[in-house]
C-alpha cells in the first residue's frame, strides 16, 4: 500500500478534489433546506448546525490538504522530479480525508432536517382530516394534520413498510399492535407515500373489521381496480370470479398491484374475495399489506412474509401529542399532573387523545380525581377506565342512548339515515319531534360524542364512525343487565346462549355471521330492537321466529329472505320501524296489519304493488320505496290515506293517474295533498299532464323531482333539486305549483327546452331566488341564461354547467347588472358551437368567488375574456382552468374583431402569447384603449392548467404571465398542433421582470405537440435576465415530482442550453417519474449530465436508456466519466469513488 501511495498520488488528489466537490454539494442543499423551513416556521433539528460546522471543518482541512500538495509538487526540483515522502505523506492524508468525507455524508445524506411545532393555540391531531382509520380517535374541536406532530418511530417504520414491499422476496407484509397504538393511521401515511412514489401502478384497499362483509370488502377492492361491473353482480362467488379475472389481467400485463387490507381479527379466505392464492391462502400475482392487533393472524392465516411491531409512542413523542392536544401549554395548575397522565397513557396515541380532554376547561382536583379514577397497572385496564371516564362525563342521557345504538349496530361504519329511522323507532326523543327534528337532534348527537371522542370523524359531512375499543366498552358496560348482545362469534350458534340472558336482552344485532339457520324461535320477551344482516341469501326466517317478541320496536331484516306466511309478525303489534331493503319479498298486504308501524322502507326491494291494505298505515311518518324498480301499481286511495306521512321516497314510480281519470287504476298525486306534515318528497313523473294544478308544494323543503323521461338518480347535491325534460306541447310551466317549486328549488337541471323563448328567465314568474346549482343542456332554443335587466338575477348560484347548446351565444348580455352572478364559483361549458367569448371583460371583474372554468369542444370561440374599456382583469380566486378543444381560439383574452373567416390568419394573433402579461392584441388596443395592463396576479392561485386541442396556438406564456403563476401544481399541454415552444421571450418587457419560475409544480404532461422544438428555451430566459445568478435559474423546477413529454415530432431538446452562463443548472430537486415517449426527433435531454452528491446511486435508470451524443458525465469541476453506457458509467463510476 505504501508505495501505491507513492505512484497514485494523482489520483488520490483527484479523488479527494471530487469529495470536496460532494461535501460543497451536500452542505449547500442542507443549508438551503434549513432556510426555507425557517422561512415557513419549522423547527430546525440539532444535527443540521453540527453537520455544517464539521462539514465546513473537513472543507477546510481538505483544500489546506491540496493547496499544500499542490505547493510541493511544484517546489520539489521545479516540479520535475517527484518527491516520495511528500507524495506518501499526502496519499495517506487523502486517503483518510475521502474515506472522513464520505462517511460525513452518508451518515447525514437522508436524515430529516425540520419539523413543525405546534402552534400557539393550535390543537392538532395525530391523523389527517378525512382519514379513515380505526385506531386513532379524533374530537371536533382538533384541526388534524399529518404535518403538525412529528413522530420519528412512525416515520422509521414507514420506510421499513416500503423497503418490504419492494423486495421481491415478499409479497406479505404486516402491521400488528395493540388496539389505538395507530395502525390504521400509519397505514394511511404509508398508503400515501405509496401512492406519490408511484411504487405500483395499482393500489387498492378495503376495511375488513371485525365482522367481514365479503361483499362491502370486494366492492372497495373493486373500486380502486376500476372494475365497476362488480356492483351489477349479486352473487359473491361470481363477484369473486370477476375479481380474480381483473388481477390476473393486471399481471399478465405486468402492471404491480397493492392491496391494502386493514383491521383483520381472524383468518380472511383471498379465495372467498377474489384474490388469486395458493391453498394455504398465501396471495399469487400482487402484494397485500395488512393490519392487525394479533401477529398470529398475520403469520399463521395470512401467511405473512415479514410482520413489523407497532410499539408506542417515544416518550418524547407522547409527550409532544399531549401538548399539541391541549393547545400547547396546559394551565400553570395543572403542569404538576402532567407527567403522571402521560405515565398512565404509556404511549398509546387512543389514550393520550382522551385522556388530554381531561386537562382542557377543568380545574386541578377535579383533574386530579379523574386521573386517580382511571389509574391501574393493566393497559387494558386503563382503556376501559379511561373510556369509562369519559362515557359518564356526557351528562346528556339521549347521547348515551345514541352510543349504546352504535355499538349495537355491529359495524364499524354505521349508517346515520339508519340511525334516524331507529331511534324514531325507539322513541328516543321527544313524543312530538318531527323527522326533522330527529335528523337535527341525532346530528347534535353524534358531533357531542365526536368532541369526547368516543366516536371518530370519517371524511366530509355527517360521515362517522365507532372505535372497535369503544364499541366493545360500551357491549361490557351495559351487560350488567344484558342490554345489549352483538353476536361475534361465528362458530357459536344462537340456540347454544343462554335462556336467561336472552330472556333479559333488549337488543340483539348479528352483525354478518356465518349463520346457516335460525332456531324457530327466540324466547326475547323484553326484546325491543333486532337486526339481522347476512350475505348468506338462502337464510330463511321461520314463521314463529318473533313470537314471543311483543315489545319488539324495531326489526331491520335488509336483505333476508322472508315467507309469504301471514303469521310471520302476526305477534309484532308494537312494531315501530320495519327495515325489509333488499327483500325478495313480493306481497307486503301482511305489513298492513302493523297498525302502530311509524317507519317501513322497502328500498330497492321486489314489490310490485301496494295493496289498499297499506292504507291501513295511518300512524306511518316515513315510507320509502326508493329503487323499487318492480312496483307498477299503488291502489288509488292508499297514499292518501298516510296522513302524518312526513318523507316519502319513490323514484321509480312513473304512472301517475291523472286527476280527471274516471276510472283509477293507480295512485294519483293530488291525494300528497292529504300528507299535511310532508316536508321530503322524491318522486319521478314520466307525464307532466298529470301533475295537478293544485297540488301542495308550499311546505316541502327536502325534494328531488324529475319530470320527463330518462333520468337516473346519482345523488344530486343540495337539499332540494328539480330535473325536468320539457315537452313544447305542455303547459307544465303555466301551474301554479311548478312555479312554487322553481322559486324555491336549489338544484334544477333543464333538458331538452325546445320552443321555449331565448333565455331561460322565462321559464319562471320570480326568478331562481335560492338557485344555487344550474345544468341547461340539449335545448337549441336556448341563447342566453340571462339576457333581461327586468329579469332576477342568480345571486345565489355557485355552479354552472352549459352542454350542448349550440345556440348560445353568451352566459349574459352586457346589459345585466354587474353582480347578477357574484357567487358564482365553477363554469362548465361543453359543446356550445355558437359561442364567441366566454365572459366580457367587465363581467369577468365581478365573479370574484370563481374558482374553476372549464371550456371544451366549441367550435367557433376565439376567446375566454373580451377586452373593452372596462379597466384592469384579475380572476384572483381561479384554482382550475381547462381549455379543451378549441380550434380556433388563439387569446385568453381578445377583443371585437371582425367575422372568424376574416381574422383566421390575422398576423396580430400570431405575435401574442395565449396568456400575455399585457393586455392582448397590444397593438391595436393602443389605437382603441390605451395600454391597460393586465395585472400580474391575475391568476395568483390557479393550481391547474389544462390545454388540450388549440390548433391556433404559437407559445402559450411568455415569461412576464409565468411569475404569476407561482402556485400552479399541474400543467397539461397536449395536442396543440401549431404551438412551437410552451414559454417565448418576450420582446420589450423583459427588464420588467427578474425571475420565471413554476416554484409550486408538480406534475408536467406535453403530448402530442408535433410542431415543437424546445420545451424549455434557455437561451431566451439566460439572455433575457443578465443579472440572474444560477441558483435562481435552478429553482424553475424545484417542486416537479412527475414530467411526462410523448409524441411531439419535432422536439430535438428538452432543455436548450446553447449560450448559457458557464454553471448555469436545471435542478428537478424532487423529480420521482419522468417519461419520454413517442419523441423522433429527440437528440438530448440536455447537452451534459452532472451526476453530483449520489454515493448511493447505483444506476440511471432501470430501463435500457439510450444516448447516442452523451460522451461523459461530470462528477465534479475536473471530474468526468464515461465507459459504454450511461448506465454502466454510473456504476462503475461510483465503484472508483
């Protein structure tokens, strides 16, 4: 060794020269990191200031190390002669220099620079909002982020998860811990990180629970897998098949699939759901990742390859969830209890969430005492104790009830409409509520449990859902007098409980057990709810099965099967709701002898007919035949005789009697009119001839009506919607209740309006007052929405959509007030070929709310917004803008031209950017206006941007337009055949501005521009910017985490470097999926690859990667490489270092 110290000095400089260059590289990026985090309020964590002073240190001593070699080598006989001892001396130092450098970097290369503290006042969450895991429980009054608590051991195991699962040895991999260690939410934050390092191509996940629902389990996986067919299929074992099939297609096409499957707590058959296996269940084709609390189930059912620990959290981290909870900081009191609640939390993220609620609004011996109430060395224990704590702090008895009726239900997820139609059932609130008061009161409910955190937030809305550990504390707490029975063991057969505890229970569910037969009766005297749900469809229930269940209050059978037999409820005279969804039952005339029946749905059932006997019914309050595809026939006579009905629900009914019909054979709409307290009304009516003039809409407030024919029910939003195909020769729009509900409608889509006037103000007498939603489509009469002054306006709509009017001419015409769509958030417009310009300038400067404007396939449009002498444009709230098929618009902003055959090849057009910083046709706007300039934040918070299909397009920005558009996240450019560069110079504006940059930009797509040469012109953004330095130029692309460029013929370069500053950079800092496809012509991506701070980079790509001109690729500032390929190179390159 000592004397290749001698002879390969050189080399060793040059080695050492290159880690130098590494070390620069690898401070720089830490010290910028460290920089931006502290301009955005993060914490900065210790090892970063240790690593630049020793990094600053081993510079120092390294360049001292060369500069004296360097002396030497030139000293030493006039540099003609090595001198041995001076070379030995230094090839030995260097040596330890390069080996101390690396290592310096490898040990600090991928640690985590920052993380966020909680702010003042701030209460965050461990989990994200929205996230559905079972772990974790969320109060209302915690603003969850996934950012705001940083957990390094959960960080550490999200990249052990993800190493697993890219290692071709396994195709199992498990999560296990106790219940709210946090499984599910760190399951979650890996399915994210999953999902953006695009590590498969396809990713699906279901719930299990505890009571799998094979069906509900196969719809999720489904759903991800784009396989929407499976909802047509009934049959599990045929959905199975259609499953199978799709994953088998996805491998045979080499597409890598994850399926995530959380909350298991038994052996789960893949086979059973469609997930191809081997007989000892372990998964074929794609990879699973599972959670659950046992590891036995992971390993031994599941067949688990490499099963990871959930352990609690870090003292530190305890301990930093604690403080975010309570705000920051508890009261000065009570900082001396602190310690000892975290003591008892040992590090469970479920008990820290509830017991820091025990520290908010209270004083030091209350808090003192609670703390004592919930102490005990078992965890289990302590859960229990500290549910129980919180349990009896809710004062409000109906909350209890409500819980109690959760945990009763059996699922993770209850339904909350179900819910509704229970606690009517049971009488839970006050004799005289209304429906509505019940919906109301149940939503007040569930929000007081949320805050104490016995129930979880799941997503928007009303949307909730039971911790397993609450719902089997609330079963325990109330066995003492066998309350409650849910039935989970599926082994266990109902005939083997025990006669007495039947015998006291008041509410039985089973809950998707394998039962293959019921006994012939169940001795429940005190029974006052059952429910039964199944996917097994030959489970028949026996005639005497209720029998003996007299106080029986509610039964849900939804989708059992059920006799014809008479005697079937013969018993059930206190029945209250009656839930028979999905039954196969056919004849309900037995259902009309349940006098005291409040609640019946028959959703989605097989009836056919609804026989007088029903008219019985008259203490009914909700009916629901929603879906029933099968009725024909509801006798005359029988829905007026429902008077205290207050929701109906009957979208398939079509056959309406008209009033004047001598001879009735079917239900008529005039008899609604005896329905006095009716507020919720869905009902379709294929003829409009039959609605009566006089038939009562004043006191709905809850309706979706269609009228015409064609219409499918796909959950319309907002509360009261209206969808009407008009028939020119109907006088629908002459009656009086039609102009009720126009008046008072929310959500109204307009089909097929031939013969109607030119706007469709003239549909209503007084306007659309609390419109907020508006679709006009297929109706060629229509030339304006609104083209009266006289007329009402739209201040209350939020969205509209404009489809296939191919006579409209515009949204308004100039002489509509200003404010007349003020509220307006989202425009869609589709298929309007008689359509110029989208808005006029002055319209454009009062929808300040708009958020996203979608404009495609209109033929003649040449613009979006017209300019006139209006004053300055701004659409400041815009976040998506995009522009489809246009094939003669050449502006975002135009002005009035002559006809479109006159303009076509208009070279003023040409000479302007589609989005200019000035105001557009510059030229001739001088001869007209003046020079108005178009604000630079016009589009300050556009995060979208789609342009798909405008043939008349040169370049889309020049580089003033680009500095707004500091926020864009996505941009698409496809099929835009004349456009040569996405971003021009900019000709007598460029001293105005200092920077380009996309500092927000994520995803990239350029396809099909088969006129483009240079996606990104350098020489026009360096000559145009003398003053800017390389590491401004380098953050043009910080943000792109995906850049796509495909069939553009003409493209040589990706970025175009000739005539750049010497160091000019591109830097993709986060860069994860790049592809480059379909590019002919294509020479380089960019003339030099520099390959720099990487000690672990293997490879350039996995792919075979082709670059005919590359020659080398620099290391370092007199380090360069080459040898085959680039490939190649880079492996051997980082062997020599």
């Amino acid at each position: 060794r000592g004397f290749r110290y001698v002879t390969s000095s050189e080399s060793y400089a040059n080695n050492l020269l290159m880690e130098v260059g590494n070390l620069k590289y690898e401070a720089q990026r830490v010290r910028s990191a460290a920089e931006v985090a502290r301009d955005n309020l993060q914490n900065i964590h210790e090892w970063v200031p240790k690593f630049l002073a020793s990094a600053e240190e081993a510079l120092k001593e390294a360049e001292d190390l060369l500069e004296n070699f360097e002396k030497a080598s030139k000293t030493c006989c006039h540099g003609t002669l090595p001198d041995p001892n001076c070379r030995y001396q230094f090839s030995r130092k260097a040596k330890h220099k390069i080996d101390d450098i690396k290592n310096l970097i490898l040990e600090n290369s991928n640690r985590e620079i920052s993380f966020s503290g909680p702010a003042p006042g701030d209460v965050a969450a461990l989990i994200p909002a929205g996230r559905e895991g079972k772990d974790v429980v969320q109060s209302t009054t915690t603003a969850a982020s996934a950012s705001s608590v940083d957990f390094e051991s959960r960080a550490l195991m999200i990249l052990n998860i993800m190493d697993a699962l890219m290692d071709n040895r396994y195709s199992v991999v498990g999560v296990h811990g106790m219940g709210g260690v946090g499984k599910s939410t760190l399951l979650v934050d890996a399915e994210k990180r999953i999902r953006e390092k695009n590590s498969f191509g396809w990713v699906a996940k279901a719930d299990v629970s505890q009571n799998p629902d094979v069906k509900k389990i196969q719809e999720e996986i489904a759903h991800w897998l784009g396989l929407n067919d499976i909802k047509k299929e009934e049959n599990v074992s045929l959905r199975a098949k259609l499953l199978r099939e799709r994953l088998e297609d996805l491998e045979r096409k080499k597409n890598k699939v994850l399926i995530i499957l959380d909350n298991l707590w038994e052996r789960l058959d893949l086979k059973d759901i469609g997930i191809p296996c081997e007989l000892d269940n372990k998964v074929i084709g794609c990879k699973l990742l599972l959670t659950a609390r046992d590891e036995r189930v992971l390993r031994r059912e599941m067949r688990c390859d490499n099963a990871f620990l959930l352990g609690v959290l870090e003292d530190e981290e305890a301990k930093r969830l604690f403080e975010t909870m309570v705000g920051g900081k508890v009261q000065v009191e009570l900082e001396s209890l602190v310690e000892e609640a975290l003591h008892i939390c040992a590090g469970l993220p479920f008990l820290i969430l509830a017991i820091s609620k025990l520290f908010i609004d209270t004083n030091y011996s209350d808090c003192k005492d609670a703390l004592k109430q919930i102490w005990n060395e078992e965890t289990g224990e302590v859960i229990n104790k500290t549910l129980r704590v919180s349990y009896d702090r809710i004062k409000c008895e109906e909350a209890k009830t409500l819980l109690q009726l959760c945990a009763v239900y059996g699922v993770s997820k209850p339904s909350l409409e179900n819910l509704v139609r229970y606690s009517v059932g049971l009488g839970l609130f006050r004799k005289n509520s209304s429906m509505e008061d019940t919906r109301n009161r149940l939503s007040s409910l569930i929000h007081t449990l949320q805050a104490s955190s016995l129930l979880l937030h799941n997503g928007e809305n009303d949307s909730f859902k039971i911790h397993d550990l609450v719902r089997g504390f609330v079963t325990s707490v109330t066995s003492g007098d066998h309350f409650l029975l849910v039935l989970k063991d599926k082994d266990k057969s109902v005939i083997e409980l025990s006669k007495n505890k039947l015998k006291s229970c008041k509410a039985i569910c089973f809950s998707y057990i394998d039962l293959k037969e019921l006994p012939q009766e169940l001795d429940c005297p005190k029974l006052q709810i059952f429910m039964l749900f199944t996917n097994n469809k030959s489970l028949e229930v026996p005639d005497s099965y209720f029998n003996s269940m007299r106080n029986l209050k509610v039964l849900d059978l939804s989708g059992v099967r059920l006799s014809r037999s008479p005697s079937l409820f013969q018993f059930l005279t206190n029945l209250h709701t009656l839930c028979l969804d999905h039954s196969s039952l056919e004849d309900v005339t037995i259902l009309g002898e349940l006098k005291r029946l409040q609640i019946l749905s028959l959703m989605n059932s097989k009836i056919r007919r609804l026989s007088k006997e029903m008219g019985q019914l008259v203490e009914l309050r909700l009916l629901d035949l929603n879906y029933c595809s099968n009725l024909q026939i509801i006798e005359p006579g029988v829905l007026g005789s429902l008077i205290k009905l207050e929701e109906l629900y009957m979208n398939k009914l079509k056959q309406w009697n008209a009033v004047t019909q001598t001879l009735p054979t079917n239900a008529s709409l005039i008899e609604l009119n005896n329905m006095k307290k009716l507020w919720t009304l869905h009902v379709s009516i294929l003829d409009p001839s039959v609605i009566p003039e006089d038939l009562n809409v004043k006191k709905l407030t809850k309706y979706e009506i269609h009228i015409g024919e064609g219409w499918h029910w796909s959950g319309r939003k907002g509360l009261s919607t209206l969808m009407l195909q008009w028939d020119p020769i109907s006088d629908i729009f002459q009656k009086g209740c039609i102009q009720r509900i126009l008046g008072k409608t929310d959500n109204m889509i307009l089909d097929s309006l031939n013969g109607i006037e030119q706007s469709i103000c003239t549909l209503s007498q007084k306007g659309f007052p609390k419109l907020k939603h508006l679709c006009v489509e297929n109706s060629p009469s229509i030339h304006y929405i609104l083209q009266s002054s006289s007329h009402i306006d739209f201040m209350t709509l939020e969205s509209l959509l404009l489809k296939n009017l191919i006579n409209l001419e515009k949204i308004w015409t100039s002489n509509i007030s200003s404010k007349s769509f003020s509220a307006l958030k989202v425009v869609r417009v589709k298929y309007c070929h008689n359509m110029e310009v989208l808005f006029p300038l002055s319209s454009v400067r009062e929808l300040p709310q708009l958020k996203v404007m979608e404009v495609g396939n209109c033929k003649i449009i040449r613009g979006i917004v017209e300019a006139d002498e209006s004053g300055k444009f701004g659409l400041h709230d815009l976040h998506v803008l995009k522009l489809h098929s246009l094939p003669h618009i050449m502006n975002f902003f135009t002005t009035k031209l002559a006809p479109l055959s006159s303009r076509s090849d208009s070279p003023v057009g040409t000479q302007i950017a589609f989005f200019n910083g000035q105001q557009a046709f510059i030229s001739k706007i001088k001869g007209n206006f003046g020079t108005k300039v178009i604000p630079l934040d016009a589009f300050q918070r556009l995060e979208t941007l789609e342009i798909i299909g405008l043939d008349n397009l040169r370049f889309i920005f020049f580089p003033s337009m680009v500095k707004s558009l500091t926020q864009l996240k996505k941009l698409t450019v496809s099929n835009c055949g004349k456009t040569e560069a996405i971003i021009m110079e900019e000709e007598g504006f460029m001293s105005e501005y200092s920077q380009v940059a996309f500092p927000n930009l994520e995803t990239l797509y350029i396809d099909g521009m088969d006129n483009i040469e240079i996606i990104w012109d350098n020489q026009a953004i360096v000559d145009s910017f003398p003053k800017l330095n390389v590491s401004r130029i380098a953050g043009n692309f910080v943000a792109l985490i995906k850049l796509r460029i495909s069939n553009c013929k003409m493209l040589t370069k990706v970025i175009s470097d000739e005539g750049s500053e010497e160091g000019h950079v591109m830097v993709f800092n986060h860069l994860e999926h790049m592809k480059l496809d379909g590019l002919r012509r294509l020479r380089c991506f960019s003339s030099d690859v520099i390959v720099s701070g990487c000690p672990n980079m293997k490879f350039f790509s996995k792919g075979l990667i082709h670059a005919s001109n590359l020659e080398r690729v620099k290391v370092s500032e007199k380090a360069w490489f080459w040898e085959e390929n680039l490939n190649i190179t880079i492996q051997h390159m980082f062997k020599e270092m």
